[in-house]
C-alpha cells in the first residue's frame, strides 16, 4: 500500500493554502510534518482524510483517488489520531478501543470476540493493558493518548495520520509517545505525524516534511533535512542542531 500526493494544491473554497505537493508515503515509513503555525498542516491533513477536496492535483491511496473509495473501505486503510480528544461519557478504556473495529462491523453489527482479542492485543502492545477497565474520563493526558493510539490500532489501518499527538503532554509523556511510534514503524505502518518539535523527528529517525511560504520548504531524510538555516528561516529565531549522546537536538541560540 501508498498513499501518494501528486501535483496537489490545496486549501478552502478553491483558493490555494499550499502548492504542488508531490510525496509518497509507504509502509515501514515516518514522514514527520514541521512548519510555523497557520502553514497548512491540519488542511493538508484533511484533505487527506478526504474531509476537504484538493484545489488541483490527485491524491491517491494504492493508485486510485481517494475519492472514489467508499467511506467504509478507506476506514480500513487510514486511522487517525488527533490532537486532543475528550468525551463527557465515562466510557470505559475497553469501549474506547473497541470503537476502532466500527469500520469492520457490518451495518447492525456490535462487537464480538474477535474484536475484543485484537482491542486487547493494541493496548497490550502500548503497555495499558491494566487501564482496560478504567474510566477514559479519569485518565492522564499521556493514559488518554495512549489510549486514543491504540482504537486507531484496532482499526488495523495500512498508514495512520497524527496530528501533533504529543501537543498536550508534559515531557515524559512526549517521549513515550515517540517511542511508541518508532514501535508501530516495525509493524509495517505508514506514519504521518505533524509536531512543533524539531526533536521529535530527530528521534523519530527518518523522514521529515518541512512546510512553509505556501509549499514544500524541504523533504528528505530528517538529519539532511532539519538544519540550523532551515530551523531559522522558518521559526524566524537562531536555533543550533547539535550532536549530543549520538544523536542531533535542537538548542535555541538566546
């Protein structure tokens, strides 16, 4: 599976936001998504998402237009983590995932064994497992991402699209978060996850996609990617790329 962007413009009412967009994303593979605030991150990923149509140019899942695939189907292929995620229900964790296997349902169906044994199986694979039968509403703000992580993992998609999943969490939960999403890399997934940390995608240790003045800035491997001329231009302050402990961060220069 891939999921492609050719010659994509996109934005709202047919007015541009960001231009010719060409990238392909495939298994095994994380494209980490950078630029300042207003860029065009959250529209590129709805258009993704088929929730917007692009301006100009195809987007394609495994060859064929997202537009022409039915809702269900596409489900099956693309989940989704969004920044922050809250209900008024004290749903239990359990619920929560299982929630994820909706797609897999037929139109009247409910949950059977098998969907619990794989709700089970993605929380086992995050490490919580003992929070199945909290309350979702009690939980952290690191539990309930976690949480959300592992119902887009029932859904047993091909790639899945996260937006900045780590914006609301203190530091150590950050860090657990992308280290889980180094973890769902070896399981064949296709990862894009947009972040305001340049760090982030230093661990993450692969792709980056930086967006900026109305299109693709830079793409590439993040260590030929994410410099200190590039951090500047497009956060418009000095910052130095490091080598620290075998690996770069980002140290602003005050």
């Amino acid at each position: 599976m891939n999921l492609s962007i050719i010659n994509a413009s996109i934005g709202y009412d047919g007015k541009s936001i960001v231009r010719d967009i060409n990238f392909e994303l495939n298994g095994n593979e994380i494209f980490c998504l950078l630029g300042p605030n207003g860029v065009g991150k959250s529209t590129l990923f709805k258009t993704l998402l088929g929730l917007l149509k692009p301006v100009s140019g195809k987007i394609l899942l495994n060859g064929k237009d997202i537009a022409q695939w039915n809702r269900r189907n596409f489900a099956l292929e693309i989940g989704y983590i969004p920044q922050t995620h809250s209900t008024p229900f004290p749903f239990k964790v359990m619920d929560v995932v299982l929630m994820g296997r909706t797609a897999h349902f037929s139109l009247f169906g409910s949950p059977g064994k098998k969907d619990r044994i794989i709700a089970e199986e993605c929380l086992d694979v995050l490490g919580i497992s003992d929070l199945k039968d909290k309350s979702f509403t009690l939980l952290s703000g690191g539990e309930k991402q976690l949480v959300i992580i592992a119902r887009a993992l029932a859904q047993q998609p091909s790639f899945l699209i996260m937006d900045e999943p780590t914006s609301n969490l203190d530091f150590g939960n950050q860090i657990k978060v992308i280290k889980q999403v180094k973890e769902l890399k070896k399981d064949s997934l296709g990862i894009l996850m947009a972040t305001h940390y340049p760090d982030h995608a230093f661990m993450c240790n692969d792709k980056a996609i930086i967006l900026y003045d109305g299109g693709i800035y830079r793409m590439g491997r993040v260590d030929t990617v994410i410099t200190d001329e590039c951090l500047h231009k497009i956060y418009g302050t000095p910052i130095d790329v490091l080598n620290l402990a075998g690996r770069k961060v980002c140290i602003p220069s005050l």
